[in-house]
C-alpha cells in the first residue's frame, strides 16, 4: 500500500451491529435533542407510610363498690328532698290568706279601735317573748336545752302558754312553772309517803360503809421465839470462815 493511500483512505466506520447506550439505571431518559424526557403521568407515586397503629388507652381502674349503707342513705336523702319539693309545690298552689280587714272607721269606730288595740297588743306580747328567750337563752338555769325542754312541752301542751303571755319575761315564768308541776308530779297525792322515801334514801347515803375485818396477827411458838433471841447472842462457831477460820 502506498502513502497516497494509506492516508488518503479512511478507516470505513460501520454502525451495524452496534447498539445505543442503554441509559442507566435511576436515570430520568432524554428526547431526541437531548432534553430530559416528561416522567410518565400514569407513574404511581410512592406510597406514603403507613401511620403508626394507634395505642389502645389504658384500663381505667374499676370505680370503688358503693356501700349499702351510703346507697340507703342516698335513697332516703332523696326520698326527703321529694317530699319537701312536694309540700312546698302545694303551698304555692295554695292562695293567699286574705289580711284580716280593719272595720270602717267611720261606720264602726268602735270596732275599729278595738283591732287596731289588739293588733298592737299582739306585736307588744311578740317582741316580749323574743326578749325573753334572749336573755333565758343566756340564763345558765335554762340555757338553749332548758329551752328545748319548753318547747317540746308547750308543743304537745299549746293551751298551758297562754297563761305566761302577760307576765314580765314569759319564758322565765313558764320555766318555774314547769319545773313545779314536775315536782309536783314526783311527789304525787301522799307527800308523807315522799318524806319517808327521801330519808330513806338520806340514810342510806350517810350509812358508813361496813368496816373491813382487820389480818389476824400470826403466833409465833414460845420455843420458836427463844431459839431465835439465843441464836443471835451467841458467837459464831469457830471455823465457820473459810478465810479466817
């Protein structure tokens, strides 16, 4: 081969057989210019993670067991309210009590000053009583149990405090009265028969307790006693010590 054409000649490159570069793997493909390739839109995103499975909130502690006791209790707490509901409801059903109507002045003057008399000698007659339990509240003889005691018994006994209105200081009054008819009611028909029981009871009081019998003393032989003085006059035995004997 000459020069002439080993360079004029070309080295001949062929195609056939040679396959395009296979784009790599993760790559995003190119177009023919060379631009990156739309991803296809049917491509499925990545799914998206799973959320964490929710934790089931703890047991709660079983509430405490309701004691017998406190359920009766409750029913019966109940039972009273409904019952105080229901008396009030049927007070407020209830009309009105009309005031009392004052006579005509003019037509019965009379009358007339008699109420308004009496009206006020009903409000002096109150704000004595209330003075009264005041001070009787306050009263070391009475104080709020001697109180108590009055009206248990003027409730059961509403006709006997009449008497008591017009005195001074009404409770004071009713308390010595009521303390007379109890003794009065202790001492019965036969005062004499009480006498006696009284100084039976004095002297069964004042009776001295029976005295105790005394330890008798205890007796000594004669022999007993006259050995003992003569033991403790006489010297010890020589050789007793085991020091010094």
């Amino acid at each position: 081969m000459s020069e002439t054409n080993l360079f004029d000649d070309e080295v001949p490159t062929t195609t056939e057989g040679v396959s395009p570069e296979a784009p790599a793997e993760g790559s995003q493909p190119r177009d023919e210019g060379g631009r990156f390739a739309a991803k296809d839109q049917g491509e499925a995103a990545p799914a998206a993670p799973a959320p964490a499975e929710a934790q089931a909130p703890a047991p709660s502690a079983p509430p405490a067991p309701v004691e017998k006791d406190e359920v009766s209790g409750l029913r019966r707490a109940l039972q009273e309210e409904r019952l105080k509901r229901q008396q009030a409801e049927q007070r407020l059903m209830q009309p009105p009590q009309p005031a009392p109507s004052l006579p005509d002045p003019i037509e019965n003057p009379e009358e007339y000053t008699h109420a308004i008399q009496t009206s006020l000698q009903q409000q002096l007659v109150m704000e004595r009583v209330e003075t009264s339990r005041f001070h009787a509240e306050r009263d070391p003889a009475i104080g709020k149990a001697g109180l108590a005691e009055l009206d248990e018994f003027f409730n059961a006994n509403p006709q006997a405090s009449h008497q008591f209105l017009r005195s001074p200081s009404p409770i004071h009054a009713a308390w010595d009265w009521l303390q007379a008819e109890k003794l009065r009611q202790e001492i019965g028909t036969d005062p004499a028969a009480y006498r006696e029981r009284l100084r039976a009871e004095l002297l069964a009081e004042l009776k001295p307790a029976a005295a105790v019998p005394p330890t008798p003393a205890r007796n000594i032989p004669p022999s007993m006693a006259r050995a003992g003085a003569s033991a403790g006059s006489e010297p010890p035995a020589k050789g007793a010590d085991p020091l010094f004997g």
